[in-house]
C-alpha cells in the first residue's frame, strides 16, 4: 500500500469543494444583491409614494390656506356690515330725537326766558341765554328735569346785567339728552 498516491485525488478534492464553495459564496452574493435591490427598490417605492402624499397635502394645505384667508376676509366685511348696520339702525332710532328735543326746549321754557345760543356735544347740551329773573332761570332748571327727554341740568355760569328799561340774567347750562324709558303693560316704567 505504500505504493498509492493520494495527494492528486486529495488535491482534485479540494479544488472541488473550493470551486463549490465559491460558486456557493458567488450564489449567497448575488441572492443577497438581489435582496438588497428587491429591498431597495420597496422602500424608494414607499418613499415615493409618500412623497407624492406629503406633495398633495402641501397642496390642500395651500388651498385650505387660501379658503381661510377667503374666510377671514368674509368675516372681516361681515363686521363692517353690521357695524354700518348698526349705524344705520342707531341712525333710524335717534332720527325722531331732534325733534323731540327741540320740543322739549320749547315746551319747558317758561315765559320771560329766551335762548340765544344752543351747542350740542353727544348727549350735552349747552344751553346759553336770557331771563328776566333769576327765578325763572330756576323754574327752567326745574322744568328741563321734569322732561322725559332731558335730565341733569347744571347751571354753570348766571350773570346779572343792567339794561334798558330794567335787570336781566344772562345764563349758561348744561343738560344731558336722554331717552324716556318704555313703560310696561301696567303702564309703569321698567326699573
């Protein structure tokens, strides 16, 4: 037996398994490569498609923008319009006040009392003008506060002149305009 010679077959051998182990390693590679592309591919499909997703919700978020933006204007020029609304309608209640008011100027002006000025300032009312007496400036005074559309007169200035053919006061106050209070069905004013 000595006569054998093994080390040819042991070679042969060995370039064998080496070749399948290489055409294993060659194999594992490309199946791996494979994967990895397979695995590539996927996850830039995924991202891809949400991409396009985060591209169509910027888009709807710049048209909900927008259609805010419409809203806040909207809202805008609906308060405008109800401020001139309301304008208006304050304009239409206090239309008849004037005319009250100057009713009331003559209806409580008691004789031997003229106005010679009257300046308005809001609801104030400066009253300036001329009496024979001071007692009729305060019958005045009494009468304007007795008034449904009138309240709060307060004398600020009465000066008594000489003149022809006898003593007169020349006076200045200020009322506040106001509005009678509606009545109930009793006929008595609400508290």
């Amino acid at each position: 037996m000595s006569g054998l010679n093994l080390l040819p077959w042991r070679e042969a051998r060995r370039r064998e398994l080496q070749q399948q182990f290489l055409t294993r390693l060659v194999g594992a590679v490309i199946i791996m490569g494979g994967l990895i592309y397979l695995a590539n591919a996927a996850v830039a499909g995924r991202v891809d498609q949400q991409r396009q997703r985060n591209g169509l919700i910027t888009q709807e978020i710049a048209a909900l923008d927008v259609q805010i933006e419409e809203i806040r204007q909207l809202k805008q020029l609906r308060q405008r319009l109800i401020d001139r609304m309301r304008v208006v309608e304050q304009l239409q209640q206090q239309r008849s006040d004037i005319v009250h008011l100057f009713d009331q100027l003559v209806e409580t002006l008691p004789p031997g009392v003229y106005l010679t000025n009257i300046k308005q300032d809001g609801e104030q009312i400066e009253l300036k003008g001329v009496a024979q007496s001071n007692a009729r400036v305060s019958a005045y005074m009494k009468q304007l506060d007795d008034s449904d559309w009138l309240a709060d007169p307060r004398l600020l200035v009465i000066e008594t002149r000489a003149g022809e053919p006898s003593r007169y006061s020349e006076f200045v106050l200020r009322v506040r305009q106001t509005r009678p209070q509606p009545e109930d069905d009793d006929g008595e004013t609400p508290a």
